[in-house]
C-alpha cells in the first residue's frame, strides 16, 4: 500500500509539476482540490506531524488526517479515531485540540 501524503505535500508537487509541462486532466483536478482544501504550508504540516507523533498516541495515517482536516471538535477526533484500536480519553482529545488550534 502506498504511504499517505499530506495534501500540502499534494499541492506543492502538483504546483511544481504544473510549472514544467502541462497537467493531464487527473492531475489538474487534484491541484483544483489541493488548492481548496490544503489549509497548512509544507513546513507547517511537517512540524504539526512531529508534533502529533510526540503526542505517542498518533500514527501516521491519522496523523495526516488530522493535518488535512484540522478538526476544531470533540466529536471530529472521535470519528476520524473510531477504526483505531485505540480508545482517547477526555485529556488525549484535548491535548489534540489544542495542538491543532495552534496552527489554524
């Protein structure tokens, strides 16, 4: 299985790509979205992804899915956490809200 990419990664790779050659159809699609919904710089999300990786609890995958997404609430971190084997607790959703506000 591939390794999951952040979407600031995305945006930035697609950019490059696009100022060399012309896009295929697929690919200018996803810079579309990239563009959209990338809310964090490059450097911003690999800080922030060291930063939940500190935390212990965070792996990768959902690591970049909280960078995607930058969940403000509770509920958001319960859901994006609901197929881990791995129960947070009131302190872990909080220490991750507030780790995620920082940077939005």
């Amino acid at each position: 299985m591939p390794e999951p990419v952040p979407l600031a990664t995305v945006k930035q790779m697609l950019t490059e790509q696009a100022a060399l050659r012309t896009l295929p159809r697929e690919a200018l699609l996803a810079q579309q979205h990239a563009e959209a919904f990338a809310h964090l710089s490059p450097e911003d999300t690999q800080k922030m992804l060291g930063e939940l990786a500190a935390l212990g609890f965070v792996s990768v995958p959902i690591a970049i899915k909280i960078v995607d997404l930058l969940p403000q609430f509770p509920e958001e971190v319960r859901l994006l956490f609901a197929k881990e084997r791995i129960a947070l607790d009131e302190a872990q959703i909080t220490s991750l809200l507030e780790l995620v506000a920082r940077y939005r």
